[in-house]
C-alpha cells in the first residue's frame, strides 16, 4: 500500500475524531485511547467507504479498533 | 405522494408541533428517500424567530432531514424500525446556504451512505424550488428498550 494512502487514511481518521494527526498513533485504540465512541467508529467506516468505494461488512467493524488495524484491514482492499 | 402523513406517523414518533416531515414524495430502493415539509405560516417557531421576519431556524431545517433520514432508515432495516426504536441523533455537520420563509415548501433528500441496524450515516440535501437551502452530513444511532 502506497505511504500517501496510509497518510491520507491517518489524516480521515484524525479530521473525524478531531485529534491532530500526529496524536493518532498506530497502535491508539480509538475507544479506550482516543475517546471514540460507537457513533464515531460509524463515521469512520462510513467516510474511508465514502473515499474507497469499498463496503466493510458490519460483523468486520468491531475488529477495527486502531489506525493499524484500519491499514492492515486496507490491505486486503487493494487500494492504490 | 408515495407516503401521507398518517403513515409517516406510523414510523416516526415525532408529533406535532415538532412532527417535520408532510409526505413522501419518492423512494429510490435503500439509497435515497425525497421527503417534504410545507412550511405554514403558522409554524410555532415564526412567533419569535423572527418577529415582522419569519425564518425557519436552521436548526428546524435539521431536524427535519433527521426525521427523514428516519424513513430512510426504516426503509433499509423495516424489522427493526418497526419496533419502534428510540433514534438519537449523535452528530451533524451542515451548511446553511439560504433561508427559508413561510409558504415554502422544504423538499428533503436523503442518501444512504451506511445505514446498519444500530447506526446510520447519510447525506441530506434541502431545496425550496431548485434552490439548495441546506446540506448535511448526519449520523445517528438506533437503541431498541431490550438493549
């Protein structure tokens, strides 16, 4: 996966929390660290789906809890 | 007119004075729902917003689109919104681009950008005319009494 896909990812996740971007570190869990909560976690996933054009099944959506999850998640997408 | 106000009533729990949606006008599939709001000169909320100078609030302007997102969620998930769930409406970014004045008529569309059973993210667009008076991004979340 291309740096700019991870780095535009990053800044998404950090524009919606609302946390500067260099706060969001890869490991963060969003709900115990960053003060997520179940609403947000939805943006997220709705916004990089948004930005994707990919579907993330809701039974997949609970095991996305950091930025490094997301990446890795993103993967398996092949988006370029 | 696909939908009249009593079967709008049947899937909102909002009433009058603060019942937003009049009809429904169109229902694209899952992804969209066109809804509309006629504005009467005698809206509760004319009387001090503003005095000699009667505008919807924006404020109004959202909720509205929230009440009509509802329909668009009862569209995707109608097993669920047919249990009559309690809707909170968790965040909103909007833009507010014209007013609104008695005697318009408030057309609301609504497009599903993920609607899941316990949460939604959509899209809502209000016109009066083919003027855009409104745009937001809202989501909101769905709370069933046995949870």
């Amino acid at each position: 996966m291309a740096a700019n896909v991870e780095a535009d990812i990053a800044k998404m996740v950090a524009e919606i929390i609302e946390v500067p971007v260099e706060k969001l570190k890869p490991d963060s869990d969003f709900f115990k660290d960053l003060g997520v909560d179940s609403l947000k976690a939805i943006e997220i996933v709705a916004a990089f789906e948004k930005k994707y054009r990919v579907i993330i099944p809701e039974k997949d959506i609970p095991k996305i809890r950091t930025l490094a999850q997301i990446l890795e998640y993103t993967k398996g997408l092949n988006i370029k | 007119m696909l939908w009249d106000k009593e079967k709008i009533k049947s899937i909102l729990p909002h009433r009058e004075p603060f019942l937003f949606v009049d009809e429904i006008m169109e229902v694209v599939g899952s992804e969209k729902v066109v809804a509309a709001k006629y504005v009467r000169p005698d809206e509760f909320y004319f009387k001090g917003h503003f005095p000699g100078r009667p505008i919807m609030p924006g404020v109004i302007i959202t909720e509205a689109l929230a009440q009509a997102s509802i329909v668009l969620y009862y569209v995707c998930k109608p097993h669920i919104a047919e249990k009559h769930p309690d809707y909170y409406l968790g965040r909103v970014k909007a833009e507010y681009l014209a007013p609104v004045f008695p005697g318009d008529k408030l057309i609301m569309e609504v497009s599903n950008v993920k609607i899941m059973d316990k949460a939604g993210v959509v899209d809502a667009v209000a016109r009066v005319k083919d003027k855009t008076v409104a745009k937001a991004s809202l989501v909101f979340g769905i709370k069933i009494d046995k949870d």
